[in-house]
C-alpha cells in the first residue's frame, strides 16, 4: 500500500511539474517578455502561472537576462533594479444540492486563493566586468548554470 502512494505521489509531482511555467516567451501558461530601453539596458519581466514556484519564475528570470546579455554580444550584467509583480488570484466558493428521493445532499467547494509569482528587473550590460558595479554577474556562468538545474537545451 505504502509503494502505491509513493508511485501515486511521484507521478502526481511530475504531472504539477509539466504545469508550471517553462521557459518560454510570453504565452498562456506565463513566460518572459523584455523591452530595450538603450543600447545595452533592457526591462526584463518573467510572469509564472498557479504551478510555478518563485525559485523558478526568478531563475528563469535571470536565466533570460544572461540569454539577452550574450545575444546582444555582452559578458557581464548587472542589475539596476527589481520589483515584485507577483499576485494572487482567488476562484469563488460555490455550493450545490442534489435532490433525490426524498433526501437532499449539499456539497461545498470552498474559494480557493493561487498565488502567480512574477518579477521584472531592469539591466545593464557590459563587455568587460566593471569595476564600479559590485554585482556585475558573469551571463554564461549564470546561463549554463541554470539550464544545467532544469536540464534545459538551449543555445546562449
């Protein structure tokens, strides 16, 4: 009984897992969207759905900032600064009677309240590390090591 709800288990955390948002731009399930504002200064926003825990929508947050800094022919970025955008959202309770021969069953779902983590970050980037920025990230450092956690194949 104990190896049926552990298998039960097991297969229910990858089904919630495949849920949560992957690393995508912008769509249904959530994903990442960025807008340049100078030459080597993006906002970057990474938004995850009900499923998504905040380790993930922040790694996949920086993960896009690494990906944008070597795209754009840069080693090192930094940021300049961050907001929260996470949110919850909340589904109305509702309750409902079957009648039938002359007895009555009333069921109750009660509202239930999902959080959706999101984040957006505004960068610089930057050739060399530089020597005024005290947290100046190296992008392919941060890049392969965040595709090697979530076993992602991408090309920098």
């Amino acid at each position: 009984m104990k190896k049926l709800q552990l298998v039960s288990c097991f297969i229910l955390t990858i089904y919630l897992a495949a849920c949560a948002t992957p690393y995508q731009s912008t769509g249904f399930r959530g994903g990442y969207s960025q807008t340049k504002l100078g030459p080597n200064i993006y906002r970057v926003d990474f938004k995850g759905n009900g499923f998504t825990s905040t380790e993930r929508a922040s790694d996949f947050l920086m993960l896009r900032c690494a990906q944008l800094t070597l795209d754009n022919n840069f080693q090192f970025f930094a940021f300049l600064n961050d907001k929260n955008e996470g949110h919850e959202s909340s589904t109305a309770g509702f309750a409902t009677t079957n009648y039938s021969t002359g007895s009555a069953n009333t069921f109750y779902v009660p509202p239930v309240s999902v959080y959706k983590p999101g984040e957006a970050v505004m960068i610089e980037m930057f050739h060399t590390a530089p020597k005024n920025v005290q947290y100046a990230l190296n992008a392919e450092d941060v890049f392969n090591s965040i595709t090697k956690k979530y076993g992602l194949t991408l090309a920098p």
